[in-house]
C-alpha cells in the first residue's frame, strides 16, 4: 500500500524499486489539486484519500513519467473527478450511505443531506457530462478551458452543461 505524505510529497512504503525522480516532481506538484477536487466531489476526506491514491497509481503505472510531468493541472483535476465519479457509482450500486434514508420525509433537508443528494443525482450522469458538470460548477474551469479539454466548441459545453443541469434538477426532484 501506498501512503501519502502531503508535507514531504514522497512516497513511503514503496515496494523494493524505487520511484523515479519523474513520478515524484508529478506526485509533488499535483497532489494538492488532485485532494482537493476529489474532496469536493467525495466530501469525505477518506474517500479523497483513496481517489489521490487510485489516480496516482494510475500515473505510476505508465512507463513514462516525464511525459506525465508535463500534463497541465487540468488533466490531474478531470483524473481525480473521473476517479471521484466511479467512487460515486460504486457506492450507489452497492446501496451505500452515509445518511439515513430511512428518516421521515417531513426533516427539512441540511446542507449536508442535500449534497450527498447532489452526489448521487451526478452518480446517474453518463461519465462525461459528470465530469464536465463537477469540473465546470466545483472546481471553476472555464468554458473554454473545458472546450480545450474535451475538445469541443465552447457554444456545445454551455448547451451541454445546460441540459446536464436540467437532468440533476429532475433526478433532485424524484
């Protein structure tokens, strides 16, 4: 198991090979974003924890890391968010909760209630438009650094964020 140390920004733990000085810079200068974005997707700090692990691994796994080294910030926030999304589904597939549903209908809704309901509408969005939908309304990317990012015009992100947002506002409404 890998274990982060966020100060430091090395890994400790490692199997017998070590981590090359690529992985490393990467690991360094992108683990902050990559928390934090898992973190406001999550809102647990555990299952942040595990998205900065998974993307990780995930970059430790390719054989080139200076050509990871030289992915934009962007990129590392879409792996968290994709990575927070799967989370997310696996989570409501296994009927997982971290509130009871069991409650009377009659509570007004928390902030904290209507969040993890937030979570669950995105859980049902295709894995695209969650991701376009958490990188543009939780971690502020612009229209056209989306448009960049999924190679699309920047008119067609704001017509599909448009109709992304009408689908969560139905799924919050059920």
């Amino acid at each position: 198991m890998i274990t982060a140390s966020p100060e430091v920004g090395e890994l400790t733990n490692m199997p017998s090979r070590s981590v090359s000085a690529g992985f490393s810079a990467v690991y360094a200068q992108h683990y902050d974003a990559v928390f934090r974005a898992a973190l406001r997707v999550t809102g647990n700090q555990a299952d942040a924890e595990d998205v900065l692990q998974t993307v990780f691994l995930r970059v430790l796994a390719q054989a080139d890391h200076d050509e990871a080294a030289r992915r934009p910030a962007a990129y590392f926030r879409r792996a968290a968010v994709n990575a927070a999304v799967d989370l997310l589904r696996r989570r409501a597939a296994h009927g997982e909760t971290t509130y009871d549903d069991t409650a009377g209908q009659a509570v007004v809704d928390t902030p904290l209630l209507l969040k993890e309901r937030l979570r669950r509408a995105v859980a049902t969005l295709q894995e695209d438009d969650a991701t376009l939908f958490l990188l543009r309304h939780v971690e502020g990317l612009s229209l056209e650094e989306l448009a960049t990012l999924f190679q699309l015009e920047k008119n067609n992100i704001g017509v599909r964020l448009h109709r992304i947002r009408a689908r969560l506002q139905k799924e919050l409404e059920r």
